[in-house]
C-alpha cells in the first residue's frame, strides 16, 4: 500500500494512475458519442477539475471548446461553507451551446447546482454535469451527476487535482485519508 504525508496528515493510495486513465478514456467515448457533430462547450471548475480536463480532451473527437471558472465554497479547511460564488469575471456566452460542466469531485453538490442553476439562465441548449469523483453519501443536493468517472465513499481524498490544504494535486493517483 502506497502511503503519502501532506501536512499532518497520511493518505492511502485509493486509485491508481491507470485506474483513472482507463476511466478518462471510457467517459470520453461517451462524450464522443452523445456530442457527435455538436462541440460542446466544457467548463470546468477550478481549480480542481484542471489535471481532468487536461486529460479528458485529449481523448475527444467532437473539437470541444474549454473554458474554467472559479466558485469558492472551500477554504483550506475540509468542510464546506455553503453560499458558493461565482468569479464576477466569468463572461463566456453560452447561449444555445451545449454545455458540460467538468467537476473534480461532487461531494454536498452545493457548487454543482449552484453552477448548473446559474448557466441555465442564460439559454444555453443544453448542460449536463461529469465529475470524475461522486460521493452518493455526502450529496444533499441536486441530481445525480450525468458522467461520473467514479462513486466513492463519503471520505476525504487528494491527488490528480484535488488538493488538501493546496497541497497534492500533483498527484498521479488519488489517494485517501487514513482514518
Ligand atoms: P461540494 O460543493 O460539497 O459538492 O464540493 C465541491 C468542492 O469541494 C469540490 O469541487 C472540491 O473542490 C471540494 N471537495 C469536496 N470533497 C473533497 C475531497 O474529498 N477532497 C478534496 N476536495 C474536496
Ligand atoms: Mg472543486
């Protein structure tokens, strides 16, 4: 078992680099599939989600457009606030586009319907939302997410992106909190 020190605290290596690439590659056919001759418009949420975007697109053959935008709802702490906010920056027109919201992890889903509630008003054809990493048990809001790279339990988990603390999303593989 691969064991890894962030700060205080010791992770278990939980999914490996090949897990994850062997998932990437298999949500990316869907999205081949189910986008075919549309060009979607991928947004993603930083800054966790960027080391999966990086990856997904590279399996895509629908010539996607990617655009990121930053909603804060966590501090360095690993609870969550619960009003998220949108970067006041964020001016991308999504209207009549067909848009995917690319997350790293939906956990309360508090920032995924919050997102998915805001780009719907502003008429865009269609938004679905992937996550590489769903925790059923912690959700208490909002649908089930349309892609969803992998359901996991409702612990606490870093690497490909995610971070504790800002630290770890360096991370090939992902890796959970020993208790
Ligand atoms: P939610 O709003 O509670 O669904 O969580 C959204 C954000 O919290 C995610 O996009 C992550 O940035 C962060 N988050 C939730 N769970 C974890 C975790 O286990 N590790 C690292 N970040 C997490
Ligand atoms: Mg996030």
């Amino acid at each position: 078992m691969q064991t890894i020190t962030l700060n205080d605290k010791s992770f278990d290596l939980y999914l490996s680099e090949s897990q994850l690439q062997d998932r990437v590659e298999s949500l990316a056919t869907e999205i081949n599939e189910i986008y075919r001759e549309k060009s979607p418009l991928l947004i993603g949420v930083l800054k966790g989600s960027f080391i999966f975007m990086a990856d997904i697109i590279r399996h895509l053959t629908v010539q996607p457009e990617v655009h990121f935008v930053q909603i804060s709802t966590y501090g360095d702490e690993m609870v969550a606030k619960k009003k998220p906010q949108i970067d006041p920056n964020f001016k991308v027109d999504i209207t009549n586009r067909h848009i995917i919201i690319v997350e790293d992890i939906v956990d309360t889903g508090y920032t995924a319907t919050f997102l998915i509630d805001y780009l719907k008003h502003m008429s865009p054809a269609s938004v679905r939302l992937m996550t590489l990493l769903h925790k059923p048990a912690s959700q208490v809001d909002g649908a089930v997410p349309d892609f969803i790279g992998f359901s996991i339990p409702p612990e606490f988990v870093v690497g490909y992106g995610l971070d504790y603390a800002q630290k770890g999303r360096e991370l090939r593989g992902i890796y959970r909190l020993k208790s």
